[in-house]
C-alpha cells in the first residue's frame, strides 16, 4: 500500500474518530514506518502501541494481538506478561491463529514449554501452518512434549508441501528430515534420502548445518 499525505491525514482523522480498522492501520504504519521519498513517517513504537490498544479496546482481534506482542517485549509500552497474555486470549477467542502463536512463543520464552506446545498446537489447528515446524522441533527434542521422531518427520514433511511458508521454515523442515535419514530416527536409515533433503535445504548455499553434513557424505 502506497501513502501520501493526504492519505495519511485521512488515516489519521478516522482514527481520532475512533474508526477501530484505521487506529489498527495507524498502528501497523507507526510501528514498521514508511518512506516512499516523498512521504515520510518515522517509526514510534509509542504511538503504535497506543493505537493498536485503542484499536483492541473495540474488539479488532489483528490489533489484540499487535498489542499482546507489544507487551510481551516491552516495545512502546512497559513490558506487561500477564496483560499480553490477556489481549492474545481475547484475539484467540475472535479465532485469530497468529495470536495462538505468539501466545505460545510467550510461555516459550517463560520456558513453560508445555503451555508453549498447547498453543503452538492450537494455532495449526486453527490454520496457522508456520506452526508445523515449531510443533515438529517439540516433538524431534522432547521439549513441552514426549520425544516422537515419527510425528516430527510427518510434520517436517507436511511444511515443505505447503504454499506460502517462508522459504526458512522449509529449508529447516528439509535439514531435519536429512538428519532423520541420517540418524535413522523415526525411518529407516538412508545416505541417499539424507543427501537429498540437505541439498533442499542448502539450495541457496545458505545452510550451514547442512552444508557441512554434505562435505561429510558428500553432494
């Protein structure tokens, strides 16, 4: 989306006005900035964090989660755990995934792993595919949950089938597939299907791992 100023004093006149869908647009701009050149909007995380919270205060379930997230960091606000935890529930409940995420990453980040897995659980189940490979890495090392290697695997396997998925996550889903050929953990042993997921996820030469796991079985 392309601003100008005209577009943004409209933007900001709505919000004023107590328009919920633009305080969260608002938001979104103060939060990430803007510079076309031409129009520019310097980055406040103050101002974001105050328009997201009005926003949230009328029910807009994106802006429940933006400010959860703020929250969680202490990022335009004082750092508040248990209010972020607060505004992602109200997000969850208007059937937000993004929110079942981030609410999960917020108890990962408090090492409650297994509150963590039952969101990250509750966000794929609710559509939210960048799930897949955080509820795999649950189930590859045992963390908020028992170790599975074979229901990591068919995870790992799911995300690199699926469309817009960052190409991150699947070059990662493709190096732990390899590592599960390679080890034979969940699946048979194979050099072979091993060497074809690590050249996956090495594609762009990027991959560290697994690139120095192909100089040792070779490319």
């Amino acid at each position: 989306m392309s601003l100008n100023k005209n577009l943004w004093e409209e933007l900001k006149q709505k919000s004023s006005n107590g328009d919920p869908d633009a305080q969260n647009d608002l938001a979104m701009w103060y939060e990430e900035g803007y510079n076309n050149k031409e129009f520019i909007i310097e980055k406040n995380l103050v101002k974001a964090a105050y328009w997201y919270l009005q926003s949230a205060k009328s029910g807009n379930p994106e802006s429940q989660d933006a400010i959860s997230r703020l929250l969680s960091l202490g990022q335009g606000v004082v750092l508040d755990i248990a209010k972020a935890k607060e505004w992602a529930l109200k997000s969850i409940e208007q059937g937000n995934s993004t929110a079942a995420y981030n609410l999960g990453t917020i108890y990962r980040d408090q090492s409650n792993f297994e509150k963590a897995f039952e969101y990250y659980s509750l966000a794929l189940k609710m559509g939210n595919k960048s799930a897949l490979l955080q509820i795999g890495l649950c189930y590859y090392y045992g963390i908020g949950t028992a170790s599975d290697y074979a229901k990591a695997n068919k995870l790992f396997e799911q995300l690199t089938n699926e469309e817009q998925i960052a190409e991150r996550e699947i070059d990662e889903a493709n190096y732990y597939i390899g590592l599960a050929y390679l080890n034979g953990n969940g699946q048979d042993k194979s050099i072979q299907a091993a060497r074809k997921h690590f050249l996956l996820a090495n594609k762009d030469e990027d991959h560290e791992q697994a690139s120095l796991i192909l100089n040792l079985i070779g490319r």
